[in-house]
C-alpha cells in the first residue's frame, strides 16, 4: 500500500469513527473504535507505543504515542501541504 493510500485509509477511518460518535468522547474511546476500523480495514498498529523521553537529561519511561494522537499528527501535517 503506497503512503497515500494508507493515510487515506486511516484518514478515511477517523471520520467514519466521527460520523458515528460525534465529538466530545474521552480519547480512549476513540483510540479503541479507531483500533476496530484499522483492524477492519487490515491495517498493521501498535497501540500506547512507548518513546524515549527525556526532561532535564532524565530518562523517563512514562512518554506513550497512541494511535489517535498519531492521527492527529498526522493530519496536521497534512493539512499544512
């Protein structure tokens, strides 16, 4: 799948979610029906991923992406093209 296939699959996803829901939900319930779609529509994601953080040269273990934020960096960088 080409990179612009796949954003707007998982684009097309979010506001299949968005349409069903609305707003206004907590993000856990959107990552959760986000996971169904993209399960759905058979694409591979990690969930709660964890990333290097570091505050003050502290190595924190605490920094997480989840998928819906990832969505949502990912549209903003479209949105800016």
């Amino acid at each position: 799948m080409k990179d612009s296939d796949l954003t707007h699959a998982v684009i097309g996803a979010a506001i299949e979610i968005h349409r069903n829901l609305g707003p206004g939900l907590l993000e856990a319930v959107y990552e959760e029906c986000l996971a169904r779609e993209l399960t759905l529509s058979d694409i591979s994601f990690e969930r709660q991923k964890p990333i290097p953080l570091v505050y003050k040269d502290l190595k924190l273990e605490c920094g997480i992406v989840s998928i819906f934020s990832w969505l949502v960096v990912l549209s903003s960088r479209l949105s800016r093209d």
